[in-house]
C-alpha cells in the first residue's frame, strides 16, 4: 500500500510540476502581450497578479488560455493610453513599428497585436476580444490603413513583413526578473507614472496562483492524477499504447535532428525560425498528459496529428517526400500541408536572400550551375561558411535562383517542380492552381516588378477563379485574397516608373489594362480608368487618382454577391441558358420576328432579345437566301464588307438544322471582351468528326456593345472541301506570277494564297516561299522550308483534305486574328492538321511563321 501511495504523490507531483510550467510559460507570454500593447516592463508582474485574480478557479473542461487572455484584454482596457519607449525591442525599425503600434486606437492595437503580430488566429482573437469575425475583421483593416500612413509603407506586403519582423523581435524579449509579491497590486491611477523598482523578491506569486489553479482544474477532475496510457499488452483495438507515444514523440526528435543538420544549421540558428518554434510549441503540447488522456481511445487521430508535427519540422525536401508514397489525401489535409509548407519556406526564402545579400559579391554574374545551386560552390572557390553552408544544403530548402534579374542574383523563388508531379495535386485542381500561382511569386518587390506584367494574366485568372469559384473553404485563399489585392494594386496604382514612361501610360500596360477588363471586379475600375486615359492621350485619370487601396476587394466582395454586374457596361442583361433540339425544329419561334424586321432592318426591335433569337434568325434568313438581312444582323468590324460587295459575295451558308443536331447557350459562357460581351453556341453535329474549322460557319458568336442589342459576330470566312482543281490552279496561276516578280492583287483570296505556297514548298522555291511571308517576319534559308516541308507535312497536294480560313477582330484591341488550317488524311486513321497564321498588310494577306515552326 505504502508504494502505490508514494506513486499517487510521484503523479501529483510530476502533475504540479508540468502544469507550473506551463502556467508560468502563459505568464510570460502576457507579459510580453501587455508591453506589446505600452505597458511599462517593470509593471508587467503587477499586470499578471491582477489577471490571475481575476481569473479565479477554472473547470478543466474550460479553454484556459483564452480565459486568460480576455482577462488580460480587460485589464489593459483600463488603461488605454498606456505607452512605453520600446528599448527592450532590439532594432529600430521593429521600435518604429511597436511606436506606431501604440499610437493606434485601444481596439485596433490590440486586434492588430493578437492577429497581425502575434499571429493568433482570427476565431481566438475574435474571441478574446469578444468581438464577431467581421468586426474583428474591420478593426484590422482599419489598422493597416493607419500603420501603413504612419510608417509611410505603400505596400502593404511590406507592412506585413515588418509587423512579421516585429513578432521576431518580441519573443526575443527579455523582460527584467519577476519583482512582485501576492499583496501587490497596479491600479489604473497608478499605471501611467513610472515606478521605481522595488528590491527583487522571489516571483512567489505565479507558483502559488499555479497551485490555486490546481485547487479548481486538478481538484475537480482528479482522474489525471494516476493517468497513463496502457501499454501495448493492455491496448485494446484503436487505443493509443505507452510505446506508440514514445516511438513518436522519439521520431520527432530524429526527424527535427535530422531536418537541422540537412539544411546545415546549428541549433542556435534553427531555433530562431518561427515555424521550428511552433512546432515544438505544438510537441510539447501534444505529447503532454491531458492531451495524452484525450486521445487514448483515439491512436489513429493521434497519429495523424503526429503527421501533420512532422510535416512542421520538416525541411520542404522532405515535407514533399513524406508525400511520395502516402496515397489518397483528403482535401483538407492538403490544403493544411500547402498551407505549412508556404509558410516555412517564404521563412527560409528570407533567410537564404539575406545570406545571398550579404554574399552577393561572391556570386557569378552567369553559371550553367545555378540550376544546381550545390554545384555553384565550385564556381565560388573563396566562399563564405554561411554561403557555403546555405549552397551545400539547398535541395532541402524548396527555392530557386530567379535569374530575371541577373543584377539581382540574391532573388529566389519556391521550387514547385516536384510538388507539381505529386499525384495528390494533380487529381485536385484547386491545389494544381495554388501551386501555378507559386511559380513566378513574388511577382514585384520594392524596386519594381519581378515578371514581365503580361505574365500576371494568367495569375490573375487563378486568383480569381479560386476566390470566386473553387468551392473547397481553403484555409490558403486568405492569403490568395492578399495577393490579389496587392498584385492589382501594382498593376493599376503601383510604382510609377513601372507604368508610366515620359509621363504617359507604356503601350503594354495599356494592353494589360484592356486584357483584365475580361474580368467583372476589375473591368468595374479599368474601364473608367481607361475611358479617362484614352481622353487625356494616355497621361491622367481623375478616377485613378480617387482609387484606393481596398476598392479590388470590395469590387470582389460585390462580384461574391452578385451585385456588380450592373454597374458595368452590359452588365444587367441577363442571357437565359437553353438548349435547343434541331431534329424537328422549323425556326416558327422567330418567323414573326423575321418578318417585322425583314421590312426595316431597324435594330431596335431586336433591344432585349436573347442571343439565342438573335442566332435562330440569322440562320432562318439564310434559310430563306435573304442576305441583307443577314447583314443587318452583322456586328461592325473592320473586316466587314459593304452591303452591296456582300451581297454580291453572297454564298449561302450550310443549314443549321441539316448539319447540327442541338444548339446551346449558357449564361456561364457569358465573356467580357473590354466594352463588349460575347456567347459562343455550342453544337451538336451529325458528323462525328466534324472539326472546328468546318463547323465555324454555324458557330459565330454572338456579341453586344451595349443597349441590351446583341448581333452575329462578323467573321470574314472562306473554305474549300477536297481537292479544288479550280482552286489549284487559281494557286499555281499566282505562284508562276512570283516567280516573274509579279506583284498579286491586294483582294488575292488567303486560300489562293495558301496553294500557292504550298506550290512554292513543293517546287522547293525559297525566294517565293518568302515573298509571301509578312515583311516584319524574318526570311527563312532553304533549309528551314525543307524541313519545314518534311516536318509538317504540306508537300505534295494528294493528302489534302480541305481548307478554311477564318478572320475576326472581336478582341481587346480590335485586331484582325486570321489563320487557315489545313486537313490532311491518308486514311480514317491517320489525319492532321496544320495551322498558317496570317496578317493584314498593305499588299494583302501574308503569312506570319512563329518560333514554333
């Protein structure tokens, strides 16, 4: 009896001891929380015996911690106005940053405290605050507004980078020894004065409210005091055994020891890392006995929470190899991982830029081995230990050199390659985007963008796709929405020297302006902004200079509403999906239609008919040979004719009902193009192998420019099926006049054109091949149009199965796009294609041959 008594006190003890600890740990974090938000250091203990008071005797079912962080929001409530002079905060810049942290309302600090700086998650703080999320929410996005002024940051990716730093500085923080008795006492009278420091006495007080806590949490739930897990003799099925816990908890201290020494860090350095810390943070609360007791009945949620500790500690190398042979994930457990892994390596990105700065003298300007960074050593034979070290351990770092800006060799990026081969992020998309938006990020820094701006389009597209549209609650689109924000405000109102050149718009912002008006929550901003530019020659918008930082995101929070489209052009017409079986259709549903605007050709009787009308009556009046009206029903364009030059070209185009089997149009097909919005049918055909180029005539898009008015896309159109004898010789008839450097008619059909070039190729005629390229296209040796020829298979006129060429000007910029495309078949098996590009030129139709020729 006497040796199981003294193992019941052994357990008290060990109990006493481990909550002491933990308590005293949370003392110290309140500590630093009350000089983070002004309190004088030497007032810090007074602060905490006050809290703890307060406090009182919890439940063991209580959140201990979040009681006594309210405890101490409430307590700093009563001194709003406390300040201190920030000396214990090592670097000026973070002193700056803690002054103008203080400067801010009650409310605001201590929001921006908890979530910005500290890093609590929004529901904690939420709560501690007693505050709902959007009211959390609003007092944060006021603070950024204010710090920002006051710390004269325009970025905001700065602002939080420095409030990161700040958070660095803090838990460095040494605060002067504990100097208060039990009695002591602060009170809001007292608060703001200096005090004079009493004499040092032993910090009796936290033991004895650690031992008081015990009297209410260990004293009501008594059940830990002989707690400990069975063994794994006694385990029942899914029980958590002693032996698990401790091979667990003995693998992460292999798999920490293990990820320090690959990156080439001593302890002093890896301790230093936010993300190493949290995890240990994260060990010893997992791994201590009531969390223990929580999961005994549970070993494959321990385990997987194991997991994930394993995940934290890890280098991003072997975060992505735990992943190789895992299987199946979960969404959520993706998403959690990408959220880990994005956070420790824009940790380590900043680590190795700093030690690339400060070596930067060292690097070569060029190196084949920057792609093999752990080559690289061999081209700096007198390199540094901290370079040599970062170089040699690289691999597990996740980055890579950048090489944009080769002025600025220190600059890197996330190495996504082998997390983009992973099956568990392939098979989800929302995880393949976040990756691609990694690809080129960071997309700008202080001095200016990192990628050339076209390039943003694509990133763009995904950010909003993901903020819009991915339906899993990702924990990662916070962070995407923050990209979004800044990277538009770049793109619009960034650094001027970026935008503007000789106090004018550059011609490819311009184009990139244009380009994102495709998208609702920007075309809302761009297109005022465009339409004042255009009118001032490029150099001023009043509504730009109105713009602030956050109206992207309140056009996007609009857009999540369904509440934008009526503020943009075009924007309140609704399109009604519908799919249309052709089998017995009779086009009875536009006859009257036809009729009353067969007499006038007056476009205003067709204001508020749906696109799908408006389509069913061009293809009714081409049933009926009525090419005026077809006309009529034509939307401008530089490539359309006169109304006598298209009547007299006027070929009847294949019957709708004849060929298609259905015809749809969804409102989710719906494009902004600029100023313009555009709906492509979709068809159904009764040939199976129908091909775009051949269905192109029934498929024009529908377009409106505004008035609710939509019309048929003019497309300027012209095919040839099967060997054209006539044709042919209409292609032979122009090469031969090539060939006596005769000039060709300006109207030369593109067809014409294309046979004889092919005629050019087959005679292997270098100098014609050339004459019919486009003068800004670089001439090609004969070598290239043999191979050419042999490449892509155009040679020789026996396998041509027909031709079509398609030109229209429906695009941002109202430029033509025309290209033929080629059938070939030498059997039902064995069929290609090839694509021509062309361009208008001052001669006619030429030919424009990209690099991948």
């Amino acid at each position: 009896m006497r040796k199981r008594a003294d193992g019941e006190m052994d357990e008290n003890n060990n109990l006493v001891s481990e909550t002491n600890e933990q308590m005293t740990q949370l003392a110290e974090e309140l500590r630093r929380f009350a000089y983070q938000n002004g309190m004088s250091a030497e007032r810090t203990d007074a602060f905490i015996q006050n809290v703890w008071e307060s406090v009182g005797n919890l439940d063991a079912a209580d959140d201990t911690e979040l009681y006594f962080y309210r405890a101490a929001a409430e307590q700093l409530a009563q001194f709003p106005d406390l300040q201190n002079d920030g000396s214990l905060i090592g670097f000026q810049e973070d002193r700056e940053s803690h002054f103008a942290l203080q400067s801010l309302p009650f409310n605001q600090r201590i929001a921006t405290v908890l979530y910005l700086v500290n890093g609590r998650n929004l529901s904690f703080a939420a709560q501690v605050l007693q505050l709902n999320e959007p009211e959390m929410l609003s007092y944060i996005d006021s603070a950024k507004s204010e710090l920002a002024m006051k710390l004269a940051v325009a970025d905001q990716q700065e602002l939080l980078q420095r409030l990161e730093f700040l958070e660095k500085s803090i838990k460095r923080l040494k605060l002067p020894d504990r100097e208060v008795l039990m009695e002591d006492h602060i009170s809001p009278a007292e608060a703001p004065q200096p005090q004079v420091p009493t004499a040092k006495k032993p910090a009796i007080w936290i033991v004895a409210a650690a031992i008081a806590m015990l009297a209410g949490v260990v004293g009501a739930s008594f059940f830990f005091d002989s707690f400990r897990l069975p063994s794994a003799s006694e385990a029942t099925a899914g029980q958590l055994t002693q032996e698990m816990a401790e091979e667990m908890k003995q693998q992460y201290g292999e798999t920490r020891e293990n990820a320090k020494q690959r990156l080439g860090l001593e302890e002093e350095e890896f301790v230093e890392f936010a993300y190493v810390a949290d995890a240990d943070e994260e060990k010893d609360r997992l791994f201590s006995r009531s969390e223990l007791k929580q999961h005994e009945d549970d070993a494959e949620l321990f385990t997987q929470q194991v997991e994930e500790l394993l995940w934290r500690v890890e280098t991003p190398k072997g975060m992505t190899e735990s992943l190789v042979n895992s299987g199946h994930m979960q969404t959520d457990e993706i998403d959690r991982f990408m959220q880990l892994y994005l956070e420790k390596t824009n940790e380590l990105q900043d680590f190795a830029e700093g030690i690339l700065k400060n070596n930067e003298d060292q690097l070569p300007a060029a190196s084949e081995h920057y792609g093999e960074p752990q080559l690289l050593i061999e081209d700096i034979p007198d390199a540094s230990a901290e370079l040599q070290q970062l170089l040699t351990g690289w691999s597990e770092y996740g980055l890579r050199f950048r090489l944009t800006e080769p002025d600025r060799m220190y600059l890197l990026t996330k190495d996504i390659e082998v997390l983009q081969q992973l099956p568990q992020f392939q098979a989800l998309p929302f995880a393949h985007m976040y990756i691609q938006l990694l690809t080129v990020y960071p997309y700008f820094d202080e001095q200016g963008w990192l990628v050339e701006p076209y390039h943003l389009i694509g990133a763009i597209d995904t950010m909003l796709y993901l903020l819009l549209e991915e339906p899993t609650d990702s924990e990662l689109k916070a962070g995407v929405e923050v990209t979004y924000e800044q990277t538009v405000w770049q793109i619009i109102k960034g650094s001027e020297q970026e935008i503007y050149e000789d106090g004018v718009v550059k011609p490819e912002i311009r184009e990139l302006w244009k380009a994102l008006t495709a998208y609702d929550p920007l075309a809302s901003i761009l297109l005022p902004v465009i339409d004042e530019m255009e009118d001032s020659g490029w150099q001023h918008s009043a509504f730009l200079d109105n713009l602030e930082y956050g109206d992207s995101l309140r056009m996007l929070e609009l857009a999540k509403q369904g509440e934008l489209s009526e503020t943009l052009p075009n924007g309140d017409f609704q399109v009604e999906s519908e799919l249309v079986d052709l089998a017995e259709f009779d086009y009875s549903r536009v006859k009257e239609l036809y009729a009353r605007f067969k007499q006038s050709h007056d476009t205003d009787l067709l204001i508020g008919v749906q696109p799908i009308e408006i389509y069913f009556l061009y293809f009714y009046a081409n049933h009926e040979k009525d090419p005026e009206t077809m006309y009529h029903l034509l939307a401008d364009s530089a490539l359309k004719p006169s109304l006598g030059e298209y009547i007299r070209e006027f070929e009847p185009l294949p019957e709708l009902t004849e060929n298609a089997i259905w015809v749809e149009i969804q409102q989710a097909t719906v494009e902004r193009v600029y100023k313009k919005l555009k709906v492509q049918p979709m068809l159904a055909y009764e040939e199976p192998d129908v091909d775009y180029y051949e269905a192109s005539p029934l498929q024009s898009a529908l377009v409106t420019e505004g008035n609710h008015l939509w019309l048929v896309e003019y497309r300027q159109q012209e095919s040839s099926r099967g060997l054209d004898p006539k044709l042919e010789q209409q292609g032979r008839a122009a090469y031969k006049k090539l060939v006596n450097q005769e000039s060709l008619a300006k109207d030369t059909s593109p067809l014409v054109l294309t046979y004889a070039l092919l005629h050019a190729i087959d005679e292997e005629n270098t100098a014609v091949a050339n004459s019919l390229l486009d003068s800004s296209t670089q001439k090609r040796e004969e070598e290239f149009w043999r191979n050419f020829a042999g490449s892509h298979q155009v040679a020789g006129f026996e396998n041509l199965v027909n031709m079509s060429f398609v030109a229209t000007d429906l695009n941002i910029d109202s430029k033509v796009d025309a290209s033929v495309q080629i059938r070939y078949e030498r059997n039902q098996t064995e069929i290609w294609y090839e694509q021509l590009e062309m361009v208008q030129t001052p001669e006619g139709w030429r030919f424009e041959l990209y690099l991948h020729y």
